[in-house]
C-alpha cells in the first residue's frame, strides 16, 4: 500500500480508456508516444501520467514484461 495511489478520476479514466483503444487499432505506435498525447489531450497532470504510465506497464500491454514469468 506504500505506492501512491491516484484515484481514478473521470479524466484518468476516458484516458485510460482512449489509450487502450489507440494501441489496439495502432499496435504499432510507441506506448511513450500515446501516453504523451493522452496527457495532453487530458489535461493529465504529472502524477496522472505517472499513473498511466505505470497501469500500461504492468498491463503486460508493452513487450518484455511478462517473458520471464512464463517459464
């Protein structure tokens, strides 16, 4: 319980949601790049974008995350 939680406000939410669907019809954009523009086009702060970036990461959503777990 130590990691800062920030609460899923609507904001953060279409955000998460927009970024998501962006990847599926784009796979071959940059998770960086997306996250970016979802700031921006959010209005996300930067304890927001952390957030993202962290929910996207440990999604398994971005490549090497999970290959040492399937063994």
């Amino acid at each position: 319980m130590g990691m800062h939680t920030v609460p899923m406000t609507e904001p953060i939410r279409r955000a998460v949601a927009w970024v998501d669907e962006t990847l599926r019809d784009y796979p071959e954009r940059q998770l960086s790049t997306v996250l970016a523009e979802a700031g921006m086009r959010f209005n996300l702060g930067p304890s927001d974008g952390r957030f993202l970036e962290r929910f996207f990461r440990s999604d398994g959503s971005s490549e090497s995350t999970r290959e040492s777990e399937s063994s």
